[in-house]
C-alpha cells in the first residue's frame, strides 16, 4: 500500500449509503485521508460514484461539471414529499390508460435545455440554509428553476405503471424532479422508484469496482486505481517542449499556438506525464500553468 497513492477510483455505490459514507469507508480501506468524490449520488440511488485519491482531488473541479448518465425507474400513480421512494407518500391517483407513445409524447418537452425546479428536500442553499432542513421543519420551500440540459432521453420500458427511462443530463439535474414533473405531465403523478448512474464523464460501470473488492484486495487495492489524468480526458491536451518543461514545472509560463478552445488545457511532457492544467495568454502568445502536478526533480 502506498500512501503516496494518486489516482480515481470508480466505485458502484451500493443502495442506502450516502456518497459521503462511501467516501469514509474508502478512506478507512485505504488509510488515505486525502480523497473526494465528483458528484453525489442520493442514498437510494447505486452505480457509478467516482473518487478522486491523493493528488487527484486537485482534478475534481474540472469533473464535476461534467454530464453524467442514469437509468431511472418511475412509478406513475403515487408522488412523494421527496420525489422519490424514500419519501412520505403525499397522494396517490389512479393512472389513466397510457400507451407507450403517450409516456414517450409526455418526455418530449423535457428533452434539450429546459427550466427544472428542484426538489424541495434538496441539498440547495437559501439563505445559508439547505432546502431540505427547512422542509423538515414544515416551512414552504419554493426553489426557483434552473437551467439543466436534457441531452438524452430515451424510453425503454413501459407496463402501464412504471416507467423506464435511460437519462444523460447536465449537472445539477435532478432525476428526482424529472420524474415528479413527468407525473404531472400526465395528470396522474409520479416518484422515482429507482436509479441507478451508469456514466459520469467517460467513467462508467465498466470500470467501476465494488466495496467488498476494494476491501478483499487489502494492500493491494491500487490495482483499481485508475490514472490520474482520467479525470481529465474530456479536456484538450498540448505537449510541452523538452527544453520548456522545468520553467512551466517552476510557475513560468511558455511559449505557444493558440488552442481551438478556451478553457483548461492538458500539458504533457514527450513521455506522457502529465505536467500540469494550463491556461492559455492570447496576449503574450504563451501557456500559463494552473495547477502543477511535477516537481522540477521528478
């Protein structure tokens, strides 16, 4: 086990732990104090939860933001206090004769970029305060809407009171508010009754390990440990000249073309290491660094 241990692991978050409690116990499992995760998922909710370890955290800003995939189940009949399962059931109503076109019709309107209010037992903050805590208190919590994106909304499945659905949205959308919204599209109401995420990033179930692996692995458990840069791919990369490399590693910024983008930039050196996330100076024609990952000596 090496406490120097730098990296992302992807865990498949099991049902009724908070991310947080994921976050403990890897912490405990690793010994290493120093790891975050790129975006909560609910207690109810299983699948992808991606952890940045050691050196890594650094990267988590530039991941949190990213798109991120589910496959949600919805139950139509029944809305929650939570919108989802986990709540205190507030109504029920029957559900008229739907036909999978007429689900499909109803997701129409939610698919693109979309006004979402968000859930009142949510973690969103007003006046300092979360939003669920004042709900808890039987205060009215009127959330505002928000801009999300819908990329991708695809039915799979429909019995005449659940729905399946495969979801990639923005973050900072809640599944939660889709399905409660999806209710009222249909005049019948509706909660999340399941999800599960199945990609954050490029990050998906694929590379996801579980817990009791992590925890059977023991000193070998960096045998999951993905590469630091992972938690980056998304961005563009540039390779830093040899001759260049000590002065970017040393704060100085270095010559260069223009990107085609603005934004966060990979730097490499000639063997592949990552140097460090820079920004490019259009006035000075040069890359300026961010965040050096390198010492001078290594």
């Amino acid at each position: 086990m090496s406490s120097d241990a730098a990296g992302v692991l992807v865990i498949d978050k099991p049902g009724g732990w908070t991310s947080h409690d994921v976050v403990a116990k890897t912490r405990g499992l690793t010994r290493i104090r120093q790891i975050g995760h790129a975006g909560t998922l609910d207690p109810m909710a299983t699948g992808v939860l991606v952890l940045c370890v050691g050196k890594a955290t650094r990267l988590l800003e530039y991941l949190t933001g990213q798109p991120k995939s589910y496959r949600a189940e919805i139950t139509l009949g029944i809305t929650t206090n939570t919108y989802d399962a986990e709540g205190e059931v507030t109504k029920t109503r029957p559900v008229p004769m739907l036909t999978a076109e007429d689900v499909d019709q109803a997701l129409a309107p939610f698919r693109g970029d979309i006004l979402q209010v968000p859930p009142a037992y949510s973690a969103i903050k007003r006046d300092g305060v979360a939003s669920y805590k004042r709900a808890r208190r039987g205060e009215d919590v009127q959330l505002a809407p928000r801009p999300v994106t819908i990329y991708a909304l695809d039915l799979l499945s429909f019995d005449g009171i659940t729905v399946q659905v495969d979801v990639t949205c923005s973050a900072g959308t809640y599944v939660r508010s889709l399905a409660h919204d999806l209710g009222a599209a249909l005049g019948c109401g509706a909660h999340l009754s399941g999800l599960r995420r199945t990609e954050v990033a490029s990050f998906t179930l694929a590379q996801a390990t579980t817990l009791e692996a992590l925890a059977a692995a023991g000193d070998q458990w960096t045998q999951f440990l993905l590469p630091s840069d992972r938690a980056v791919a998304h961005l563009p990369a540039v390779v830093i000249p040899t001759n260049d490399v000590a002065r970017l590693l040393h704060g100085g910024t270095v010559s260069g073309q223009a990107p085609q983008a603005e934004g966060p930039v990979r730097a490499y050196d000639s063997a592949g290491r990552l140097l460090a996330i820079v920004s490019y100076l259009p006035d000075r024609q040069a890359w300026k660094p961010l965040k050096v990952f390198l010492s001078p000596q290594d």
